[in-house]
C-alpha cells in the first residue's frame, strides 16, 4: 500500500501529541498522527486502536454513534497515522466542538439538556470510557436545522499505557465508577465554557 502524504493545508487540528489530518484522497476521514517534534510520546493511537478494538469487539457499530468511527492504520510521511470517520455536520460543513456552542450559547437549555442525557445515557449503557473529558474532544454534530448530537472522537480510554486501561476493560464496576467520576469533571468542563467571557 501507498504510503499517503499529509500536507499542512490538509492540517485540520494539533493537539498535545497528535496532529490531525484530512484525508487527502476522502474527505470523509480523517488521519491521526503523532507529532514528529516530540521526544516522549504517551502513545495515544496505540492505545486508542487497543481501546475501539475492545469497543468494536464488545457491541455492534451501530451501537457506537456518539463516537467516531475508527479504520484502522494507514502509512503517512508523519509514520504510522490511525484512521477515523470524520465528523461533519448534516450540509456537509466541518462539526463544531462542543467548547464552541456552549462559550457562544448557541444550545437552548433544552437542547443542552437532551444532548448531555442522550451522552450520559450512552456512555452508562455501553460502558464506554471519556477520559480526557474537555469540551474539544467532542463535536456537536448538526443532523438537521435545529437537531443536534454529540461525538466523540478523542478522549476515550485511557491518558497512557498501564494497569487502569485492562482494569476499564475487564471490570465493569470499575468502568461504571470511572464513568461516573469522569461525567461530573465533564459538567464542570461544561459550566466553565459557559461562563467563559
């Protein structure tokens, strides 16, 4: 296979490890890589691949819409990059963080209040973990004029490679408790972008 090349006018977000990529030969996907510029990685597409194997091989895709869907890898110039459906909005434009709708109190209160429901619910019933829960590594999907949802595509798992991440994986209590301790530094995440001037 092709090695694909990722160019800075495809760079669509750097965060604290990893760059992120438009596919250059479909739109519809994006690339994650590491950053190149780093000496110490806590290898975060490796153990985001460990975690959605885990969530692939436990539930049923369609099981799994409030997070983006990973492909697996795929060779880039930046090295091994993880491939991911990416998040656009019902017409066809780039979703939105949340971070956005919440500092620009875009969401009726409402609307805010079914999409953290519909998200809590989600994550309780599927056991899924949102550990890296600021409000940017969620998008707010428009799936019509006036309809929202929320995505997540980073975040999930585990921050670094240990004895937490087989513990979420194998424990049930442990990922409920985990799931219920991370939902309310969420809230506060959310509160602060709120009241963000």
């Amino acid at each position: 296979m092709d090695k694909i090349v990722l160019k800075d006018d495809l760079l669509l977000a750097k965060g604290g490890e990893r760059f992120c990529f438009i596919h250059p030969e479909d739109k519809l996907k994006i690339i994650k890589t590491l950053n190149p510029e780093l000496k110490i990685h806590n290898q975060q597409n490796e153990l985001e691949y460990i975690y959605y194997e885990y969530l692939y091989s436990n539930h049923k895709i369609e099981d799994l819409l409030n997070i983006a869907q990973c492909f697996g890898w795929v060779d880039t110039n930046y090295g091994k990059g993880l491939m991911f459906q990416r998040i656009l909005d019902y017409d066809g434009e780039q979703s939105k963080h949340l971070r956005y709708y919440l500092r620009n109190n875009l969401l009726s209160k409402q609307q805010e209040e079914y999409l953290l429901n519909d998200l809590k619910y989600f994550l309780e019933k599927n056991l899924i973990l949102f550990i890296d829960v600021s409000t940017v590594n969620l998008f707010c999907k428009r799936i019509s004029e006036k309809d929202y949802k929320l995505v997540i595509f980073d975040g999930l798992g585990a921050r670094r490679k240990g004895i937490k991440l087989t513990f979420y994986m194998k424990s049930k209590l442990f990922s409920k408790y985990k799931i219920k301790k991370q939902w309310k530094k969420f809230l506060l995440n959310c509160a602060k972008d709120k009241s963000y001037q």
